[in-house]
C-alpha cells in the first residue's frame, strides 16, 4: 500500500462506499484528509474536476493534492504541525448550485421541443445530465462533510433526498435527467428551478391511477410566478416611460416564452408575457396575490 507522509495520514482512504472525489476509484488508495485534503494517487496536475481546484504534486510522484474550490486552502510543509485549511466561505444557495452545474447547451429531445416552438433564446433553460448530477452529489457530499451545508438547509431546498442506503453519496439529487429551468424576480435574481425530465416521471394517485408529470416542482418549495428575461426588460422600459399595456397571464414556461420572444404589439398595446407554473400560481405564501405578480398587474391597463 502506498505510504503518505506522516501529517497525511489522518482521514480515510478511498473504497466501495465513499470513491475518490477526483478520480472516482472505489478501491483502497487515494486518500481524504480530516481536513478535506483530497490526495489522488491518479489525477495529474492537468486534471480537471468542477467543484475542485489542483494544489500541488505529492512527494515522489505519488499523484496530486486537490481541494474543494470553496476553500481557501494553506498547506504547511512537513516540519510544521498539521495542514490546516481556512473556515470555508459561506455556500451559495442550492438551486444557484444547480443552475450553475447544469449545461448551458441543450440536448436530447429539447432543441427540437424549443425550435418547434419558436424559441430562438433558450438562456432561460439548462440541462442537467447523469455527469453533472454524480458531480453535483459529490459536491454537496463534500459541503456537507465541511459544514457549509447542514441537513436543514439541504432538505429545505427540496432538490436533495438523503440516501439511507450504505452505498453512494449521503445526498442523491431528486431532479431527473433534463431541463432545469430558471426562475428569476423582476430583477432578474434566479428565486429557484423546476425540472423538465428527458423522460415524463410515472406518480401514482392515490395509489391506483398513474400520472405522467412533465415538470417537477422542487419539493416544499413555494411557488414563483415565471417572469421571462423579455417580459423583464420590457416591464421596466414601460414602468420608465409610464406607457399602458396588455398583459396576458399564461400557463407555464414554454407557453410564456415562445409569445414573449415574437409577439411585442397586440393592436396598439404593447404586450407583456407572465406565466404561471399552475393553477395555484397566482397565490402567494400568505394566500393572496403574489408580491411579485402585485405591481405587474397594478400597472397595466389592461389584462388578459
């Protein structure tokens, strides 16, 4: 068995249950510090892994020291006491942390869903395959073992189920293969995501029914009226010019993209585009109107 320095040895090497972070080996070798040092026996300094940045070549061509992007990393060299790594910075928030995994090019059905329909800007969508989920449990995995996320803020998020098996990460996602679409405020702040699987996800209800679901609400989490970045920009060009328009209140994102990108006039009324993700849409945590629907609908002179 390969023999690290002494100040290494604290942590646990690499096996079926918990494989290496870089190079994804289930048998015994690589090697986490206690401190969340990640010593790949196979990893060289030109490999690249989202969510870890390369420190430095181990002594006699052993591999590669690595550690989580999010820390601020200082190693002390053998004559000094311990390697020691800095508090980490606070997280970003969960869904941020999806949306910033997934691809920003489209695949499967998808390109030819949103050409079919229209849709010439697609920026409002990601995708998310099975490489950037494993990457993404991994990460979180590894946040979690850090304590920048708790369990709390992890199940709160509704995206993340913890795995109570023996095998895997300690947290699976819950998003399928697929789209994941952006949901932002009107300052264009991303608020959450929803999923749109590559393959509709079969639910039973109440137990004998089965139902075909094509967008997935993360779990718990309230509901957002969907603004698309359009309908944005336009709103406050009109807010600024104090100009009257239409607004049409649809159902969902595609729905509300596709007229958004190419319908700007309905008559003399410019028009603006609100989706909403269901038929509770409109409704805020408090049972009335959505404080984000509240000034879109007090301005506009007209609604539809």
């Amino acid at each position: 068995m390969t023999s690290f320095p002494p100040s290494l040895t604290n942590g646990y090497r690499s096996r079926k249950q918990h494989p290496c972070p870089i190079c994804t080996e289930k048998k015994k070798g690589c090697k986490v510090t206690d401190t969340g040092l990640i010593l790949c026996l196979r990893a060289n300094r030109n490999t690249q892994i989202l969510g870890y940045r390369y420190i430095k070549d181990l002594q006699d061509g052993l591999g590669c020291m690595f550690v989580p992007e999010d820390h601020e990393q200082s190693y002390t060299h053998n004559n000094q006491t311990k390697d020691q790594l800095r508090v980490p910075r606070p997280g970003i928030s969960l869904p941020r942390l999806v949306w910033d995994h997934a691809s920003c090019i489209l695949q499967g059905r998808f390109p030819q869903k949103l050409t079919q329909a229209g849709i010439w800007d697609s920026s409002y969508c990601r995708y998310l395959g099975e490489e950037e989920k494993r990457q993404l449990e991994n990460h979180v995995h590894q946040q979690w073992r850090n304590g920048v996320y708790s369990d709390g803020l992890i199940l709160q998020s509704g995206l993340f189920r913890q795995n109570l098996g023996v095998l895997g990460y300690r947290w699976q996602l819950r998003i399928p293969v697929g789209r994941v679409l952006g949901i932002f405020d009107l300052q264009g702040k991303l608020m959450g995501i929803r999923s749109n699987p590559e393959v509709p996800v079969k639910v039973k209800v109440k137990g004998e029914t089965t139902k075909l679901l094509k967008y997935l609400q993360p779990k718990g989490v309230p509901l957002h009226p969907y603004l698309p970045k359009v309908s944005r920009e336009r709103l406050q060009k009109l807010w600024a010019s104090q100009t009257p328009y239409l607004l049409v209140i649809t159902e969902g994102e595609d729905t509300t993209e596709s007229p958004a990108q190419n319908i700007t006039h309905l008559g003399e009324l410019p028009v603006v585009f609100v989706g909403l993700p269901g038929v509770d849409g409109w409704l805020g945590q408090d049972g009335k109107l959505h404080p984000q629907l509240h000034p879109i609908i007090q301005h506009c002179t007209h609604l539809v």
